[in-house]
C-alpha cells in the first residue's frame, strides 16, 4: 500500500532493462545456431519461472496468484520453423518437461500432470483441435493453493480448503471484482473445489492420505 509512482517507475525501468538484456541474449544465442547451421536441427524452447506484479494490485515480485505473477512466456520453435502465432490453450510449467521428454523421444514422468505441447506447437491458427490445453491447471504457494480454469480463477486456503477469491476471468481479465461471496456462483465454487480436492487425491501417497481425510470430507462439505 505504500508503493509510490516513483518507486513503481523505478521497478519498471529495471525491469524493463533485464528484459532487454534477456532479449539481446537470446539474439546472440539464435545468431550461434545460424551461423553454424544448426537451425534446422534444433528445438528453441523460452520460458520463465514466474511472472512480476511491477506495481499491478499495488503489488512488486511474486508470491501471488495475479496474473502478473502467475502467467509466464512459453515461446517454442520447432526446426522446421513456420509462421508464429499465439494459442490460448490452458498449460502449464509442467507441460514444458514433457514436451522436452516427447522431442527427446524418453518416457514421460510417471506420475506427472506434464502434457507433450509437440501437438500445440505444430498444429495452426486453423486447425483448433490439435492445440486444446487442460481443463484446468493449478499452483500452491506457503498455504495456499490456486486453481484455474479458462473461465475462473479460484485461491484457497491449503489447510481449511476455504475459498478466498474467485474471479470470472472472462469478464474480468484484470481481477478487480472478488466473486467468492456471491451467491449466485456456489455450483462454480463448488465445481472448483471438487476439482481442487480431486488434483490434491491424486497427488497424495497413502501416509498422507489418512492425514487429511478428515480435512477432504470437511473441504467436500455443502457451502453456503
């Protein structure tokens, strides 16, 4: 809440310069694989870790579920080049160490979410079908957990399974309304929270399991 516009120009100008350094890194690393022929032989795959609030909800850094914080770049370039585009498919971190296992030609992870991108990345702006993403993604942060589907955004407390935000994506790309309290969306908070309890089941090994039963039957419990 004390974040001035001074200090917000400041942070955005840092920042801005890192990523104008990245970029330029990234020009000299493209220019290496050109000049030794190596183009058409090679996957390029551009990423990050987390995004950066830079002053969006008064906010700096991370640690968030904003989607300043929470949506990254994912840049892929196959060998064969072709013309870019953007997908809207729903993905996540996970999908990129499975799309470098499929080009690689190894077995997935066992007991991964990671969906291969090999199919996104190939298909076109014209062929919807060979680029469909999850149906829904999710993330965790010190006692919270985050699920997202491509209408709603939904943050809950890890240890009450208590809904705190909820937000209509579609309508409010910006997440300024919290629609946790309203009413007439308890079926979508509802069906967020089965699919939140659903992901931490198949997540559990059986010692854990029998911890948190009782917490997955009060989580499971009719909501006002």
């Amino acid at each position: 809440e004390n974040m001035t516009e001074s200090h917000n120009r400041v942070m955005r100008t840092y920042y801005y310069g890192k990523v104008t350094l990245i970029d330029d890194g990234i020009g000299l690393i493209l220019k290496a694989l050109e000049d030794r022929g190596l183009m058409d032989n090679t996957w390029i795959i551009y990423t990050s870790d987390h995004g950066e609030m830079l002053g969006d909800h008064r906010l700096s850094h991370k640690v968030v579920f904003y989607e300043g914080a929470l949506k990254i770049p994912c840049i892929v370039r196959p060998p064969e080049g072709g013309k870019g585009w953007e997908s809207s498919a729903l993905t996540d971190q996970l999908d990129v160490a499975a799309t470098i296992l499929d080009i690689g030609g190894a077995e997935p992870f066992e007991r991964s979410d990671g969906r291969s991108l090999v199919q996104n990345v190939r298909a076109t702006p014209d062929t919807p079908d060979g680029h469909k993403g999850k149906e829904a993604v999710f993330s965790e942060v010190n006692l919270y957990s985050m699920v997202l589907t491509d209408r709603y955004k939904m943050a809950v407390n890890s240890l009450t399974r208590e809904p705190l935000e909820l937000y209509d994506m579609a309508d409010d790309p910006n997440e300024l309304n919290n629609l946790v309290r309203d009413h007439s969306l308890k079926r979508v908070r509802d069906e967020l929270s089965e699919r939140h309890i659903s992901y931490l089941l198949g997540h559990l090994d059986e010692a854990r399991l029998k911890v948190f039963q009782e917490d997955i039957a009060a989580a499971r419990r009719p909501r006002a």
